[in-house]
C-alpha cells in the first residue's frame, strides 16, 4: 500500500463542533433570506447520501465526467505529463480519480475534503489500488486557505476540481477560490476543472429533484445534522426540499421550505419560520463556454484545452497558472 498520512486542519471547539460549520449556521439562521453554505452538507451521513446521488440515472454530471475522463484519458495525459501531485478539491469518495491517476502517472495524491471519515477511507482504498503512490489526505474546508503537504512542495501540481462543485459558488466567491489555489498551487501549475453547462430546465430540475427522493433526504440532512451537533429541536418532518432552475443567474437554487409556522432552537438560540419560508442551502451555476474562460482568466488561469459532452452538456478544462505581473 502507498504511503497515507492524514493531516487534520479543521477547528473544533469543545464540544467537537467545527468551528466555522456553528458561525455559519447561526450567522444563516439569523438573515431575512435565511442560507446556510453548501459545504456543511457533507457530514459523514450527507457524503453518503451524495454517493447515492452520483448513482442516479437523473444526475448525469459524474456519468458524463467519468466518460470524458475515460474517452480522453490518453490526451490529459498528453496535455498533464507525469510526475506531478495531484491536488484533489472536496474529493469526496474519489470515485473518477483512479481514471486520472491511471493516465497520467503522478508522483503523488492529496485528497482535500471536509468530512474526515469519508476522507480516510476513500484514502486507504486508492492507496490499496496504487501501492506506489504516496497519499497524503487532508483533512480540511477547501474553501478556506489550506496547507499542503511538506513532502509535495517540489513536486509540480495538478489541481483537480471536479464534479462541476464550482457551480455552487457565486462568481465572486468562485474568483477568489480560484485565485487562492492559483497561489497554493504555485507556478506552473495546472488545473482540470468541471464545469457544467447550460441546457434544458426539465433535465437540470430532474437531476436535483429526482422521483426518488434522494436528493430531498440529502438536502434534509443538512437540518438533521444542524439537530445532531448543535442541540437543535428543528422539526424536520416540516420541511420539504425544492430545486428550482433560476433563469436570470443561470443556477439550480435548492432551498428548505417550511410546511407551517414553526419556532424552534439551535444551540440556544430561538428561530421563527413562516410557512413557505425557505433555508437556501445550495446553489449550482451553469456556464456557457465563454463564460467558463472567462471565469477561469479571471481568476489566474488560461484554459489551454476543452473536452466536452454534448448529451447533457459537460466540459473538463484545462488550464495552466498565468504568470503574475510585475507591479510597473
């Protein structure tokens, strides 16, 4: 088995809560619009639930990645070269990642993910298929600035950020993501990114509101969890998931919606929702191909090549760190 070592850079309080997951759930609660960020889905019960999602026949984001990933596997290689580490952002389960590692050959793996468990044993099992590889997880919110490894920093990297999860950040917040890595990951770096395109409202609505629920329950977690680890009373069962297509941002928005009148606490604060007030938990924006570039040129990267699915709409992009500019 290749070597794994986890790092641990997420902030506990006494109670063993994140730090940052009780700010934002007490900072959302509190807003007229109540939300709450997408990232705080994955606790160990919502990163399986996503698992099952990626499994649907509706959901064709991972489908349509995996088979570019497999059908163009020989040209990343040729574009990638090998060597590099290879920087997973919110890896998840890392289920497409043994098909870019198989092509490209790299030095080393590190998975970046918010959920610990999950983190570990995705971990142990791609260390168990590539014994050569050093596997360095690390335990952490992505979003935020994280620390590399010691043991990659002169390894030449390779960010890979799929499964289109930039779509859940508004363009500023994408930006700046983007441009943190473009710095974490140094010079001649490169990036392969999914990026979800535009297309048609039923099949965008289907795969975040699918016949069998799953999506609603991982969306419901997300309340049962707020329960479980910050003494919470929300009474889940009057709640319902909706996913809607939001045509002027170009993004699905997922929302809470209460049944009925409630009050309830979370972590010794009280909270009233109205019926049909919403909690917006997520958002996944959609881009057109101009738009991608420009997000990406922005943010400190040049997009140097595209594969693309037609049938639904799917890209993987490449792009490489633009040199920074000397002040005048």
């Amino acid at each position: 088995m290749g070597v794994v070592r986890q790092l641990r850079q997420i902030s506990a309080d006494d109670a063993g809560v994140d730090v940052a997951f009780r700010a934002d759930v007490r900072a959302g609660l509190s807003q007229q619009q109540k939300a709450i960020p997408a990232r705080w889905f994955y606790d160990a019960t919502g990163s399986a639930l996503f698992e099952d999602i990626t499994a649907l026949p509706e959901y064709y984001p991972t489908r349509s990645e995996t088979d570019l990933l497999t059908r163009y596997a020989a040209d990343m290689a040729s574009a990638i070269g090998p060597g590099r580490a290879v920087i997973e952002l919110g890896s998840g389960s890392s289920t497409k990642t043994p098909l870019l590692l198989d092509a490209i050959a790299p030095a080393a793996y590190v998975p970046v993910d918010i959920s610990g468990d999950f983190l570990r044993d995705s971990a142990l099992a791609l260390a168990a298929r590539f014994p050569g590889l050093a596997v360095y997880p690390v335990e952490a919110d992505f979003t935020q600035r994280v620390t590399l490894p010691d043991e990659i920093a002169g390894l030449p990297k390779l960010g890979f950020f799929p499964g289109s999860t930039i779509g859940n950040m508004v363009a500023r917040t994408a930006v700046d993501l983007l441009r943190n890595w473009r710095c974490a990951l140094g010079e001649g770096a490169l990036l392969l990114i999914g990026i979800d395109r535009i297309k048609d409202v039923a099949t965008l609505e289907l795969a975040y509101d699918d016949p069998a629920g799953v999506t609603a329950a991982f969306n419901l977690n997300l309340l049962e969890r707020i329960n479980r680890e910050l003494d919470g009373d929300i009474p889940v069962e009057n709640f319902t998931h909706r996913a809607i297509w939001d045509d002027i941002h170009a993004r699905i928005e997922m929302h809470l919606v209460a049944a009925c009148d409630m009050d309830f606490t979370v972590d010794g604060r009280a909270y009233h929702m109205a019926a049909g007030e919403t909690i917006h938990s997520e958002n996944s924006h959609k881009y057109g191909a101009r738009d991608a570039n420009l997000l990406l040129r922005a943010s400190g990267w040049t997009p140097v090549a595209t594969w693309d699915d037609v049938d639904p709409a799917f890209a993987l992009i490449l792009a490489e760190a633009t040199a920074f500019r000397s002040a005048p």
